[in-house]
C-alpha cells in the first residue's frame, strides 16, 4: 500500500490520503488535516472535542513527530495533562514554503510507512 518506493512522493501521498479516508472515515484536506490526525494519535486520548487552541497544539505535535523521525525533535516527555512536548534537536532545513510542505509530506508519508 504505502511501501512501494518506486513511486513517486504525490503518488505516495494520494494512497496515504485514500488509506487514511479507508481508516478514518474521512479524507483529510490538506497537509494540516494529516499532521492533525498524527498529533491526535500521539496524544493518545482518542477523538475529542478540541478547542481552535488545542487543534493548532496538535497539528505542531503531528509535525514534531514526523520529523523526529530525522533527528530534527526529540521527544522530551509528557506534562501533566499527557500532552508530549519535543526539543528542537537540529536546524529545521526550510527554504521555502514549496519546499517545507515536500519535506513534512516526505515525513508523514515515512510516518505512516510505521504505523500502518
């Protein structure tokens, strides 16, 4: 499903979304939808009622999570409501914002390869 590495990273990312509509119930919109739904998982509680606040929190878990997967994160714990917290770990190789949004999809893509 996800493990072909012939293919390219938006085909890649089109069977990730048809995967995760298959799972979820839903297909996510965009980027931000995905990395919603990873930061959901790593916290662990299952599906809430999320304030505005919250969801943003989620979206920046998903993204740490996925790229700890290169050593950019390090997971640094949970506090006391359970929520992880990440250290930045090395410089985050953005140049622009085509190239952020390659980057995070390579990851999430990677991300998933894991825990499908």
């Amino acid at each position: 499903m996800l493990n072909d590495e012939n293919i390219s990273l938006e085909d890649q990312w089109e069977r990730l979304l048809d995967t995760l509509e298959q799972v979820v119930g839903k297909r996510p919109a965009d980027l931000n939808g995905v990395l919603f739904l990873i930061g959901v998982q790593e916290l662990g509680k299952g599906a809430l009622n999320f304030t505005k606040e919250q969801k943003q929190d989620l979206m920046h878990i998903g993204v740490c999570e996925v790229m700890s997967l290169s050593g950019y994160y390090s997971h640094s714990g949970r506090d006391k409501d359970g929520w992880p917290h990440y250290n930045l770990t090395g410089k985050l190789p953005f140049a622009d914002l085509l190239g952020q949004e390659q980057l995070l999809k390579m990851h999430v893509v990677e991300y998933f390869k894991r825990v499908l």
